[in-house]
C-alpha cells in the first residue's frame, strides 16, 4: 500500500509532462522570470549617473550644457525638491557666514558682499517643476511670463545668510543678469520673499545684451572695486557669477542641477 502515493506521482507527472508537450507553442508560465535588466535596475544605474553628473555640473568639469540629460529627470526633481538641496544650500549658507564673520568691518561702509538673485537668494523651482526640471530647452518667453509674477519664494538659507550679513554691516550689492525692463518685478519679487536694504540692484541694460555673464558681472564687480568697496564675498548658483576679474576674496556656490548659464 506505500507505493500507491509514489505511483500516483508518477503519473501525475507523466500527465503534466505530456500536456505541456502537446500545447507548448501555447503554453504561457504563471509565473513570470525577471529580465536580466529590470526596472529597478535601471533606476539605480540611472541614480549613478546621475549622481556623478551632478558632480560633474556643480564642479564645473561639465562645461556648457543646454538641458539637464533625458535620464536625470527624475534625479534632479527628487533632489530640488527633498531634503538633500534644502541642505546643501545650508552649508553653504553656515560656510559663508563662518567666513564673514572673521571679516573685519570697518567704519567706511565700503565693506561688500554680492549676491545673485535666481537660484541664489529666490529659487524658481515652482516654474522649473511646470517644465521638467531643466529636462526642456529654456524658453525666454515663459521664462519672462514668470519674472513678471514676482512670486518667486526666497531659499531660507540664503534669506538667513543675508539678514545676518547685513547686521554684522556688510554692505548688499544684488548683481542678476535679469534685464532692466525686469527692474520692478525683481525688486517687487526680493521684497516679497523678505529681502529688504540692498545697497544696489545690478541688471543688464540694453548694451549688456550678447555679452557673457561672466563678463558682465566682472564688469559690474570692478565698478564697485573702483568705487572703493572691498568685495568680501560672493555668492551665485552658476560659476559665471564668481569667475572673471575683479574677484570677492571668497567665492560660493551654491548647488543647480537645472540649468547652466555660462
């Protein structure tokens, strides 16, 4: 009687085996094997990459680049809109005071700490998530369409960073490559996000436009040289607002994987 089961077995097997055959260009598993590159996979791959070209950008051994890779996506909105860019922008914000604080100001009111505006002390992330977080090519029309809002949110370590800067009595000179024409917007938009007292609000007029960035910040930075303020610090989320000539003596950038402006 022991062998009934094991015979039973046998056969059931034999039945399977036979079925199987006879309909096996029809014949669909249940359950399905993964693919040798699966989704998760490719994500973490992706997240690599990404993560190295972000470094990449933020060194500036990148270079020019027009829009963020097709791939960084989904990288560049998980990082601009969760904790890892919120603090970031806080060390730099905690280097940059750690250094003005070791600055001695004097009683000339030529001491001077320069900031840029869009990625500096607003973040335009609101328009940015409206057009794939740099993933399009930048459209100025849209772009315009946004500056004139004047809702752009101030970063909250930069705000701290410039309230602090302007109690210890640093002089704020606002250097942007926004044009004229946006003068109130900007103005309208800084005041907004709680940015009060700038010492001078620095745009592109007409016979600025087509000239680099890192030109014309210089060009507006050695004015200020001329003038006799002792530029201290420098604070821009794009190299072309800390290279050049007519330096701070510190420089600091802060993190935009979004877009380069060169």
């Amino acid at each position: 009687m022991a062998s009934q089961p094991l015979t039973f077995s046998f056969l059931l097997i034999s039945v399977l085996i036979s079925s199987a055959s006879s309909s096996s260009s029809s014949f669909e598993p249940l359950i399905q094997l993964p693919t040798t590159t699966t989704d998760r996979k490719s994500r973490v791959d992706d997240d690599l990459y990404c993560s190295s070209w972000h470094l990449s950008v933020e060194t500036n051994n990148a270079g020019s680049w027009a829009k963020i890779p097709s791939r960084c996506q989904s990288f560049v909105q998980d990082y601009m809109t969760g904790q890892r860019y919120m603090s970031d922008s806080e060390i730099v914000a905690n280097y940059s005071l750690g250094y003005a604080s070791s600055v001695e100001i004097a009683s000339d009111g030529k001491d001077a700490w320069i900031f840029d505006v869009d990625e500096t002390l607003l973040t335009n992330l609101p328009y940015y998530q409206a057009h794939g977080f740099g993933s399009e090519t930048f459209d100025e029309n849209t772009w315009d369409v946004w500056v004139d809002l004047a809702e752009a949110p101030a970063i909250p370590a930069s705000l701290k960073l410039y309230n602090e800067l302007k109690q210890m009595g640093f002089k704020i000179f606002v250097l942007t490559g926004r044009s004229e024409n946006q003068r109130n917007a900007t103005g309208k938009n800084l005041m907004f996000a709680g940015y009060t007292g700038w010492e001078r609000l620095l745009l592109r007029g007409p016979s600025d436009k087509g000239t680099l960035a890192t030109v014309f910040k210089s060009e507006r930075r050695s004015v200020l040289v001329n003038e006799g303020y002792r530029i201290h610090g420098s604070s821009g989320d794009q190299w072309s607002d800390l290279l050049g000539f007519a330096l701070a003596k510190r420089s600091f950038k802060l993190p935009n994987p979004m877009y380069y402006v060169g």
